[in-house]
C-alpha cells in the first residue's frame, strides 16, 4: 500500500498515483488506490489536551475557555469509537420529516453561538489619564454652587469669570484678553455662555442684567433686562437665550427681536441654578434651589410640561444626551448626592445612582454613550461613567476644594474644570470620535434608504 511519501515523489502534482513513474523501485508496482498517512493525527492525543485541564492555557476568560473547550471536545470525540479509527458501524436510517436535528448539529450550534458571545475581535481599551493636560490659575473664582462661571466656545476660547472680570483665553494660542470688568464692586459677574457659534457671550450679573459681547471685537451688542435679581444661570437655543435668576423666574428672550421678551416662566419658588436646553431645541430643562427639576416644552412656555421632584436639594447639573433625544441627566445636591437619568417624554426615572458627594455639574461625551459628573466633598473629583450600566470608568482628583464647573473642548475630547480652589484643570477625558463607524453608519444609512427607494419604485 503507498503512503504520503510515494505520493510526494511524484515528480508533477497533477500525475495520478496509477501513472507509471520513471524510477526503477516503481516501474513494477502497480497501485490501485491511495491511502494517506495518519500518523499525525492523533485523535487521542487532541481529546487528552481538549479534555485535561492542566493542558489548557490560561487566560482572561479561564471559565469560558474551559466550558468551550469541553463543548468541543464533546462535538469532536463524544460519538467515535474508543478503538480504531476505521470500524463498520451499523447503516443509519435517514431522519424523518420534522424530527429535531441530530445531537451532534446541535452542539455545533452550541459552539457557535459561544463563540459569537465571546467574541474573537482583539479588544481595544481606552487609557484615560489621571492627571491633567495643563492648570492653569483663577485667583477670584467665586466659591457659590449656584452660578456658572465657565464655557468653551466652538471657536476654541474659553470664557471664565473671576469676581468681576471676563477672560477669554484662546486655546490655540494661549493668549489671554480681558473682556470686561464691571465698574461696581458688588456687581459680580454672575454667569456666562456661548452661542452656538461662538460668536456671542452673554454674560449675567449681579445687577439683574444680561450683557451680550461680540466675542471677536470684544464689542458689547446689547443689554436684556427683566430680571429682579442676580442672573445665575444661562442657556442658548438659536437666537434664543433662557436665563434663570435668583428671582425664581426663567425669562426667553429672542436675541435679534426689537421687542426681545418671549415668555416669563414662573414656576420654581428659590433660585434657579441650572438651565439648559435640548439639543434640538424643543425642551428646556430648569432646576433649582426648591428641588424641583422642571421640564418645558418650547412651543408653550407658560407652564412647565412635567414636575419632577424625585430630588431631595438642588438641582443645578444638567446634561442632555447627544445621541438620544428624550434622555436627561441631572444631579443633586448635598443633601441629595443621586445622579438621575430621566426620559422626558413621560417624566419615568430611568436610573439613579448615589454618588456619595454633591454633584456640581454633568457632562455627556459627544462620540459615545459615557459621561463625566464633577462632585464636592470629600473628593472633589471628577467621575466618568459608562451609560446606561453606570459603571465608573475612572475617578479624576487633583482639585482641593468643590469642582463647581465642566466645559468640554469643540472636539468633544478634553473637559475642563473650575473648582473653588482658585484652579482650572484639563482633563482627556473622551476619545476621539471614530471616522470608520460614522462612515460604516453613513453606509449602511445610505444603503438602507437605497433598499427604501427601491421598494417605493416598485
């Protein structure tokens, strides 16, 4: 009987083994068939090594391996002979109509479906430094949780207020120019905000007035009043600015108009610290010092739409997701320490974890489903935090005192903080936004909407 090694002397790998070779040793043999060598696979041998622990290599996942390993073993070896790799077995009628599939498809299935769950792919995993990127000193900030003294511009300058003065610091550049400095010394620079195009600050004061500046020419534009007290809290949607005041009033002015007042929204009983609207600009989300989280639709300011008053302190951070329309995230005070995840359609509390310190402020990232909270004592620190399974990714500490204010880069991958310390710190919090999954979204969009068109003209 030939082996391998005859078939291998073949001079030309298309010759069939009955061809007659030149050589003298096979010039009288006459072969009717071929059968291939096995001695290299040892079926008993791979059953040892799937089956004995101490042969299996240890890893990440040790348990799924073991249990994979056993599934294979059982697909594999489960039905041989114990003797004998060729043997006569009895003739196996074929399966009847609808009869389940025989054990050894399902333990394929089996298989497959551990292997789809453990997924194979290397996995990525994002380092996300402890330490800030750069410090830079606020001799002034104002230590009050209830203004908000900081925002980063999508031209990339960062306004900040120190007791009466506005900088604006270029973060390109790492210039730095004075905007304004109220002439009173109790007027205190309240609040500040962008635009959405950078192109205007509007900057609330203790004065009950809402100042706007042409970011560019340092030039102010116009002055809104209607508030009877200090203006803490401020929120662009389009031409439209909200501002919330220590009068417990939210007023909606439209910025362009000759006539600027659009509503007076009266319906907290303290100070309103936080306010903020949707990114599509259909709700407006208010909190304040009376616990209270307030939700009003843009379109009817008269009245706030839901109520929510599941906090039990302030309610100034806010944060809207990106990447769903109805989902808010908002925090209490020091009271209440509870990071709150609302749907705003019907007011359902869809999460809530007890951070253990006051929250201050909430960010979320603007390429994936994670978000960064700033918190006062005892930390004082910074939490990033997976969404919706809320597990903490890391914990940023450095400030000595309440991080009262979060601003996030233009590309959505650094935040900064100003905390009551006199410091403001730079953070990596976020990854870069990756161009391959928009890209393949953008694909498969296009595709779909191909497949919907298609369809229609037929």
């Amino acid at each position: 009987v030939s082996t391998l090694s005859t078939w291998a002397s073949c001079k030309s790998p298309y010759k069939s083994p009955l061809t007659p070779s030149q050589s003298p040793s096979s010039r009288n043999s006459d072969y009717d068939r071929f059968i291939p060598c096995r001695k290299s696979l040892d079926f008993d041998l791979a059953h040892f090594n799937l089956t004995h622990k101490e042969n299996v290599q240890a890893s990440v996942d040790d348990e799924s391996s073991v249990v994979y390993n056993q599934n294979l073993a059982t697909s594999l070896f489960d039905d041989r002979p114990t003797k004998g790799i060729f043997c006569m077995s009895p003739a196996k009628s074929p399966p009847a109509p609808g009869s389940p599939p025989p054990r050894q498809n399902q333990n394929l299935r089996v298989l497959y479906a551990q292997n789809k769950s453990r997924n194979f792919r290397s996995r990525t995993h994002r380092i996300i430094p402890h330490t800030p990127e750069r410090i830079l000193d606020a001799p002034e900030l104002l230590d009050d949780y209830y203004l908000n003294l900081l925002d980063w511009s999508s031209n990339n300058i960062l306004a900040v207020a120190l007791n009466q003065t506005v900088y604006l610091w270029n973060a390109e550049t790492g210039a730095i120019q004075q905007l304004h400095t109220t002439p009173e010394e109790e007027n205190i620079i309240t609040s500040v905000s962008w635009s959405a195009d950078g192109a205007t600050l509007a900057v609330g004061t203790n004065h009950t007035d809402v100042q706007l500046w042409d970011g560019s020419a340092a030039k102010l534009v116009r002055t809104l009043r209607g508030h009877r007290s200090r203006i803490g809290a401020l929120s662009w949607n389009g031409s439209m600015l909200a501002s919330g005041s220590r009068d417990a009033t939210v007023i909606v002015q439209d910025t362009r108009a000759e006539q600027p007042l659009i509503s007076q929204c009266i319906a907290h009983t303290q100070e309103v610290c936080g306010l903020r609207w949707s990114s599509d600009g259909g709700q407006l989300a208010s909190g304040g010092n009376d616990n209270l989280l307030n939700l009003w639709d843009a379109q009817r300011l008269e009245r706030p739409r839901l109520v929510l008053r599941e906090h039990t302190a302030a309610v100034k951070a806010l944060g809207w997701s990106p990447h769903q329309p109805n989902l808010l995230a908002s925090g209490g005070g020091t009271q209440d320490r509870t990071l709150r995840f609302w749907n705003t359609a019907s007011g359902a509390c869809l999460n809530c974890i007890d951070t253990k310190s006051q929250v201050c402020a909430v960010m979320w990232s603007r390429h994936s489903s994670e978000l960064v909270t700033s918190h006062g004592f005892s930390e004082n620190q910074l939490s990033i935090w997976k969404y919706p399974n809320l597990k903490k990714i890391a914990e940023l500490t450095g400030h000595t005192s309440r991080v009262l204010h979060l601003a996030m880069s233009p590309d959505g991958q650094t935040v900064v903080s100003a905390a009551g310390d006199e410091t403001i710190r730079f953070w990596k919090c976020f990854a870069a936004e990756d161009k391959r999954i928009r890209h393949q979204q953008s694909v498969s969009s296009f595709s779909a909407l191909s497949a919907d068109l298609a369809m229609s003209i037929r």
